[in-house]
C-alpha cells in the first residue's frame, strides 16, 4: 500500500530528526541518516522509537 506523498514529506525519524524514505514492499519507513526502520501497519506508519528496528 503506498502511502501519500503529503505524509512522507513532512515525516522526519523522532530519534535523530533525518530524512526518511518510504520501502513499500518491506513496509517500513527507513530514516535515511541513522538507519532506523519503523514498521507501517495497515498503511499507518508506527513513528515511535520505541518501535523501531535499529540500524544494522
């Protein structure tokens, strides 16, 4: 599910404010400067930190 181009230009990871960039096919958002993935469930992007996967 793509989501709208409105929402991924004005969300920034919350750990260290960077880019992020959406990965449709593994669901998730990708912060573009410290690496973190946060999942999108049902289309909903789960911007928490807490939630994150950190960087590999």
């Amino acid at each position: 599910m793509a989501l709208d181009d409105r929402l991924l230009d004005i969300l920034v990871c919350p750990a260290c404010r960077g880019a992020v960039e959406h990965k449709d096919r593994r669901h998730v958002i990708l912060c573009t400067e410290c690496g973190r993935r946060y999942p999108v469930r049902e289309g909903i992007p789960v911007m928490l930190v807490e939630e994150a996967t950190p960087p590999r």
